[in-house]
C-alpha cells in the first residue's frame, strides 16, 4: 500500500510546484511591468492595450492545451508548457518597441494559458486518485508564488538588476523546475484510453454534461469577475471613498489577498467534510455579505472586514467549479476544464473594467452591489455541483472517522 501512495504523494507535490511557478511567472512579469513600460517607452494607455494581447494570449492557451491534453496526457503536457511559459517569461524584458513588446505578451499569455489549463487537469486526476478533495491547495500554492515573486523580483530590481537580466534569471529556474518535476507527474496515458466502459458516456449523456460544464463556466465567470474587480479596485476603495491614507488603503487588497489564501488552503478541509456544493453555496453567500459591508463601510477598519470576508468567501469556489468540470467526462478532463477556466478568465479582464464603466453612472461603493448580486446568485446555482446521471463521481465528503 505504501508503494501506492508514494508515487500519489510525489505527484501531488509535483503539482504544487507547477502551480507555485505558474503564480511566480505572472508574479515576476507584474513586478516588472513599469520598468518594462520605461524602457519601451510607451503610455499607460498603450500599455493597456497591449495587456489586453497577454489576456487574449492567454485564453486562446487555454482552448489549445484542454483538448491537447486529453490526447496527449498531462504527462507530457504539463512539462512541456511549464518549459515554454518560463521560457517566454523572458522575452517582454527583451522587448524594444511596443511592436516586440505586443508579440512577447501574445506568446507570455499564450503560454501561461497552456500552462494552467494542463496542470489543472492533472490536479483533477490526482484528486480523483486521492478520493477527497484538494483541488483549493494548489490555487492556494498559486497565490504563494505570486508573493514570492514579488519578493524575489522587488529585490533584484532594488538591486540594480535590469529587467532583462532578472526575467531570464526566472525564466532559466522556470525551465530547471518544470523539468524537474515532471518525473513525478501521473502517467500520461491519455484518459480517453484509460476510461472503462462505465466512463464513456453515451451521447445523450455527454450533451447533457456539456450543458452543465457551460454552466459552471459561467458560475466560473462571474465568480473571477467579483476576484477581478477586488483585485483592481480594492485599494481605490479605501482611498478615494474612504479617505484613507495610500499607507493604509494599501491594506484593503492586502486583506483580500491574504484572506483569499487563507481560505483556499482551508477550503480542501471543508469540502471533504460537507461537500463541494456547500462550499461554493456558502461561500459564495459570504462573499456576498463581504461586498456589501465594503460597499457601505462607514471606516477603513470596517472596510477591511468587508473585504476579508468576500476574499474568504470566493477562496474556495473557483476550485470546486474546476473540479467539477474536470471530473464531469474523465474522457475530456482538460476540454471541459479549458472551457470553465476560459470563461472565467474572461471574467478576470472584464471585472475591473465593468466597475470602472459603472463608475460613470453611480459611486465607485454603489457599483459593488454588482458583486453583491453576481455572488448571491452564485449561492442559488451551486445546486449544479451535484454530479450529473452519468457524471464520474467527484470526491465524496469523509466521514468524520476517516479524517486524521
């Protein structure tokens, strides 16, 4: 039995490292960003622009390495896009006009899209192994590597290092890690070879999960869309509505960030013992409760705790939704996982940007209660976490006896 579990454990750590270097990536990229602007010499709203071709790069991945790594098996996948998004992780450094600068980010998305839809199907393969969930560690071990990045990257840069020199730097541990761990990686054998006959659903069956995976990318959707408009305009919030100092406003995202971590590595916990679909319904109801307290805080500190509370309730619903979609058809774990993460992703972008065109009609707090509304309604769609007819079972939540 413990030659069984040693290989699950190793794939399971090999997973974390991927999603810690996929979060390093982005987290190194976003540290060097102004620098990046100056040396290319652009505007803000160039650079805007240009951000955009990173977002589309990305999602056009994320379609692209779905079905590939349902053929192929994450085996091979999962190394192979981890090699090339560190790989271009150096090229927006290198860049000299807005024209390379515009390609480099085409490819850095394109890249880091393959990347996080292949490693998200292999997380469902090895929960699925694993019986129980744990699918919100490694979003959580994401966030990790963002901050780790920007701790990393904020001293190269104050010590002189140009942004050539210390995206290359990442780019080369990039490749040494994404290789490294690929020994540890599930075997590849495709799931459309290895599914039993029980698994391949007729198809009838299979138009009906695909009716509720475009669901959960649209529960995916508005559930990054929320995540999206804290991560944009938190800050604002405390400063321009609440009048709070730029030293302390900073705190506002600060506090979602860390309650958001939080939660996702307490949210694996949670699932096995009430169940995907409470964590998704009740989180998604205290993110709601969160936004609103935010939305009309009469201080910074009551702020906070609005804050607080919509990152601990969003921290555990993104990964249920991925979960469910990669355990919906075993036969097409990373299609149905490309689709939810595409949508979602889109609702990223659009998040911050749907805030800022409300912001034209209404106070920036009023256009909160947008949120407030995605969230509640989210709460009342988690009904759809319950595994369809003809669906793989998801991991089921333990009986209090078998935790330790």
């Amino acid at each position: 039995m413990e030659g069984v579990k040693h290989p699950l454990r190793a794939a399971r750590a090999a997973t974390f490292l991927y999603f810690v270097l996929a979060g390093t990536l982005i987290g190194t990229w976003v540290v060097h960003i102004p620098a990046v602007e100056a040396r290319v010499g652009i505007s803000h709203a160039t650079l805007g622009s240009l951000l955009v071709l990173l977002g589309l790069g990305a999602f056009a991945g994320m379609q692209v390495a779905g079905p590939l790594t349902d053929r192929l098996g994450p085996r091979l996948v999962v190394p192979a896009t981890g090699v090339l998004a560190s790989a271009t992780l150096l090229l927006p450094g290198l860049a000299r006009d807005p024209w390379t600068l515009a390609g480099a980010l085409l490819l850095f998305g394109f890249c880091n899209g393959c990347l996080d839809v292949s490693m998200n199907a292999h997380a469902v393969h090895v929960e699925k192994a694993y019986g129980r969930p744990v699918m919100s560690a490694f979003h959580a071990t994401f966030s990790v590597g963002g901050v780790i990045a920007a701790l990393a990257a904020a001293g190269a840069v104050g010590a002189g290092m140009s942004p050539a020199a210390t995206l290359g730097a990442s780019a080369a541990l990039g490749i040494v890690i994404a290789l490294a761990s690929a020994r540890s990686l599930l075997p590849g054998t495709p799931a459309t070879a290895t599914a039993t006959p029980a698994e391949r659903a007729p198809a009838a069956e299979r138009r009906r999960t695909a009716g509720r995976i475009w669901i959960l990318a649209a529960l995916a959707l508005t559930t990054m869309l929320c995540e999206g408009a804290a991560n944009d305009w938190s800050t604002l919030h405390l400063k321009d509505v609440l009048g709070a100092p730029a030293s302390t406003a900073a705190f506002g995202y600060g506090t979602f960030a860390a309650a958001m971590t939080t939660g996702r590595l307490l949210a694996d916990r949670v699932a096995g013992r009430f169940g995907s679909m409470a964590v998704l319904r009740y989180g998604s109801g205290t993110a709601a409760v969160g936004i609103t307290i935010a939305a009309f805080a009469p201080s910074p500190w009551a702020a906070f705790v609005g804050w607080a509370l919509f990152g601990l309730g969003l921290s555990g619903c993104v990964p249920q939704l991925f979960s469910a979609a990669g355990h919906a058809d075993p036969a097409a774990a990373g299609a149905n996982v490309s689709r939810v993460a595409g949508l979602g992703y889109l609702g990223m972008l659009a998040g911050p940007a749907v805030i800022g065109w409300l912001t034209h009609l209404t106070a920036l707090n009023h256009t909160f209660l947008l949120l407030t509304l995605l969230s509640a309604t989210t709460a009342l769609a988690a009904g759809v976490l319950r595994p369809g007819p003809g669906a793989t079972p998801e991991p089921e939540p333990e009986p209090a006896s078998s935790r330790h």
